[in-house]
C-alpha cells in the first residue's frame, strides 16, 4: 500500500509536468511575506496558480498571491514560489513543506528560501537582511514524523550542515561587492501566527538565535532529507516584541519587506548564476 502523502506528491507533479513540459528547473525559489516583487525580475514561462492544481493547498496570507511561477533568472532556470504555505493556516506540516518537495521532483537541485523575519539583537537594523547559517526548530513539529519517504531519503537524515557553507560565502561576497551589507546567523522558527511575547524574544536570543518567524527551517528539514542543497536569507523587517517601542503587525512586516525588495532582488538576480554553477 503507497503512502498517501507520497501519492499526492506525485500527483501534483504529474500535474504541473503537464503544463511545464521538459521545462528542468535548476533552482527553486521560495519567497517570503513583502518579497513576492523578486519575481518581477524573472522572464516567466508558465504561471500555476496553487488553486488550479488538485491536492495542493492554497496560501491564504495577505501579500502571498499562492503560485508557482516556471522561468529564468540571469539566464538561470528557476521555479519560483511566490508564496508559501504556513503550518498556523491549520494545514498538516506534510502540506506546509509540499511544495519543496515538489519542486524538487520537478527537478531543481537548490532550495532558496528567504522570508520576512523579526530581529532577536537589539543592534539589528530593520529592514536588514541575514544570511542563515543553522537554524533552531524545536518547538515546530518535524516534517518527517511519520513513515518516513523512502522514494525521498533516509529516515535519519544528516542536518550538520543544513545551509550549503559554499551558497553561504557566494552571498556574503556578492552581498560585499554591491555594497549590501548582510549579518549571518541562526533562524529561529515557531508556529505562529501570533507573533512572539518579549519573553520567547530574549529565551531565542540566549539560545543564540538571530531571527524568527514562522516558516523556513521546516522545508529546510524537507528539502535536505532529499538531498538537495539549501540557502536561506531573513529580510529583518522589524525588531522582536520586547525590543522596540510599538506594538508589532503584518502591515509593519509588508511595508519593510517591500522596501528592501529591489535590493534584495538584485542580489538574487546577481547570485542565482554563480549558484548554479556549483
């Protein structure tokens, strides 16, 4: 008897292989709240709607427009998910990492997840952007609970080094040379979707964690269990509760995210060839 989650993987892919053609993506892009304009940058080929394809849950954050978009970027092939899944929309964590996992099938070796995040250091500017170096996800549940994927990896995957040391040097230095500046650190990832008191603030900032949010480490997990590389950036677009004077909302969070968003495009557009070639 299949696995369920599997079959519905599969599903999914035959149907998106039917409108994609041979169409190999190389690259797989995951954008978070406030970036979904790093796709403007890309020569789209084929735009799927989460909603057009039957198995897939459907994104229902504002400023998430919940669709797979099939292209290039700097000459590179991309799919590109301009807007993710959350597990705090009620859906099960096997369907929040679904499209990681889908995109992988399809063919893409790296998984760029990037997201809005808020600042554990009080020194952080906002907006900012952080390069993720490991990341803390223990009060998340673990997306390969269960019987594990065996068409998919191990059961007891390695998480040493869950974002590629090679990506992460490829973005600082692309980072230096347009005169980006980007922090490294440890993402920290709870369920939401309220956002966290001041004390969870400073328990992740003891633990060393240097941002969090409410996505990202969980289809890291995904991703790495199927063998594909991953990389992650936080757009910092606001200081943690206990850390700044005013009280904190998803408004806040768009606004900041769209304003780094042209810098933050550019440093993808600038970064996805030298990625590619590893």
């Amino acid at each position: 008897m299949g696995n369920p989650h599997y079959d519905k993987l599969i599903g999914c892919v035959s149907q998106l292989r039917e409108r994609i053609g041979d169409f190999r993506p190389h690259i797989a892009l995951t954008l978070g709240s406030g970036l979904g304009p790093v796709a403007e940058s890309m020569d789209v080929t084929v735009s799927v709607p989460y909603g057009e394809i039957e198995g897939m849950p459907v994104s229902t954050v504002p400023g998430h427009k919940g669709r797979f978009l099939f292209g290039h970027i700097a000459g590179v092939p991309v799919v590109c998910m301009q807007g993710r899944l959350h597990y705090y929309e009620g859906l099960d964590v096997q369907d929040v990492v679904m499209p990681a996992r889908i995109m992988g099938l399809l063919g893409a070796k790296t998984l760029f997840l990037t997201n809005a995040a808020g600042g554990l250091d009080p020194k952080m500017e906002t907006p900012s952007l952080m390069v993720i170096s490991d990341h803390i996800m223990l009060s998340f549940p673990n997306p390969l609970v269960g019987p594990n994927l065996d068409e998919l990896g191990v059961r007891f995957p390695d998480m040493s080094a869950v974002y590629d040391p090679e990506i992460r040097a490829i973005l600082r230095k692309k980072g230096a040379e347009m005169g980006l500046p980007m922090s490294e650190g440890i993402y920290c990832q709870l369920t939401g979707p309220s956002f966290e008191t001041p004390a969870e603030v400073r328990l992740l900032g003891m633990l060393g964690g240097g941002a969090v949010g409410m996505s990202t480490a969980c289809e890291a997990v995904a991703a790495r269990h199927m063998g594909m590389k991953v990389c992650g950036i936080s757009c910092i677009t606001n200081k943690g509760a206990g850390l700044s004077a005013h009280a904190l909302t998803h408004k806040e969070v768009m606004e900041a995210g769209e304003l780094i968003g042209p810098r933050f495009s550019a440093l993808v557009t600038a970064v996805l060839p030298e990625i590619d070639a590893l």
